[in-house]
C-alpha cells in the first residue's frame, strides 16, 4: 500500500520520526525525507504524490530467504529463472547471520560421478542420524531418512531408540509400496547394527529386498543421505536459530526442512 507510512520500518531502516505540534517529519542524518501536517486524526504529507518507499530488492528476498527455510542464493535464483518467485525482480540480500551459525560443516564430500536409478524404489538410500544431544518434545533422539534414488524424494520419522528402526522401515515400506504400486528393490545403508540385527536383514531377504551396505567408517559412500541430513540439519538449525525456538523443537524444524526440500 503505497499512502501509507509505516513508522516502524521505517525505524528499523535508521530513519527518525518526530511528531509534535501537529506536525510530522522523517529525516535521516540531517536529510528531511518527509514532511506534513495533521489533519483529523491522521497525519498527511505535504503533497499526496510523496511516496517513501524502504523496502528494497535486498529486505523482499531476504524474507523469502527465510521463507524457504534459509535457501541459498544460487537455488534461489533458479527458482526466480523458472517464474516460481514472481514478487522478486532480482535475487539480492545481505549476509545471513543465522546461516552462517546454523551451515557450518567440517569438510565436504568427494564428489563422484553417478547415474541415478531411472524406476521409482529401484534403489533406496537409508541412514538413520542422531542421538541429538537434546530430546524434543515427545522424547525423540534420532531420525531415519528413506530417500528414493530415482526421485530423490525423502521420508523422515523420528525415533526415541534405534531399535524402532525395523518397525518403521516395515512401516514406510508398507506405505510406499500402497502408494506407487511399486516393490522396493534395493536399499542401501551403512553397516550399522539397527540394520543387521533383529531380523533386518532376514525380513529384507524374504522380501526379495537386495541390501547394500557401506564398509565401516566410510560415510562418504554412502553419500545421499550423508548429504541429506547436512542440508536438512542446516535447514532447520538455521530456521531454528532465525525465529529463536529452544533446542527442543528440532524435531519441527526438520520436518518443516523436510517438506520444502520435497
């Protein structure tokens, strides 16, 4: 809305506001950008063609930065290249201090040359991540990730213990496979015990489910979802840190992360 002023964007872009006599003014340093008079119970401008306008490129994307769970720049521009962010003209916005807080990371990943699987469920990466140092709200400590290779659409749920890894996989299994009419044929996961003991493997077997596992202490092949959970814990540390939720909410934030990944 164009004729009309708000007095706290304005002070949150280092403009002064003085009103007093029936008068008004915005100035910055000794610039008087506006000025007028008061008339009833609303304050106008001398003229009603002055605009004041401090919104700009950078303060519009970085609200939509923040809409789309902190996105980076250049995913951002490819939406802005496909129509998807018609309110933007340019993508432009300043340093994002809670990405920088939220998307730290130690070293990156090899990348390898591969070619994704062409059917649906042809191949599943899987891994399950946690403990978080902090329980959330219903006492969950890990999440397992089912991501499928074709696709590259990901599944998250959470879990208190990782013996309920088996439970759920038959659950999400069922799910899928209901859905896309569609078997799961291979899943891939590292070598860790919640997926080899407790009749995991046997079930996997019977179900004519091919397993891939990654030799010990090797994340890096097992990449998929190595690379998943960073962007979906960074996403989420980052929406977190932004807004100021407590630790204990970071079972919504990656589920927030989750659905805009999707």
């Amino acid at each position: 809305m164009r004729n009309l002023i708000f007095v706290g964007q304005l002070n949150d872009q280092g403009h002064a506001i003085l009103f007093v006599g029936g008068t008004w003014k915005v100035t910055k340093g000794a610039r008087v950008l506006a000025c007028g008079k008061k008339i009833s119970t609303l304050y106008m401008t001398s003229c009603p063609r002055d605009t004041i306008a401090v919104a700009d490129a950078s303060i519009d994307t970085s609200l939509w930065h923040c809409r789309l769970g902190h996105m980076s720049e250049k995913e951002m521009k490819m939406l802005l290249s496909k129509g998807k962010l018609p309110e933007l003209k340019s993508i432009d916005f300043d340093m994002c201090e809670s990405c920088i807080l939220g998307k730290q990371k130690r070293v990156s990943f090899l990348k390898t040359g591969r070619t994704s699987k062409a059917k649906k469920l042809e191949l599943v990466h899987t891994d399950l991540w946690g403990p978080s140092p902090v329980a959330s709200l219903r006492g969950s400590r890990y999440y397992i990730t089912f991501i499928d290779d074709s696709s590259k659409k990901v599944w998250v749920y959470f879990l208190k213990n990782k013996s309920d890894v088996f439970e759920i996989f038959k659950k999400w299994k069922a799910m899928v496979e209901t859905e896309t009419g569609l078997k799961v044929k291979c899943l891939r996961s590292d070598n860790g015990g919640e997926y080899i003991d407790g009749g995991f493997s046997e079930y996997c077997a019977a179900q004519g489910i091919r397993m891939e596992n990654t030799i010990l202490g090797t994340p890096q092949q097992n990449g998929v979802t190595q690379h998943m959970n960073i962007t979906l814990n960074e996403c989420a540390r980052s929406m977190r840190l932004h807004v100021g939720l407590p630790k204990t909410f970071w079972v919504d934030v990656v589920s927030i992360a989750t659905y805009l990944i999707n």
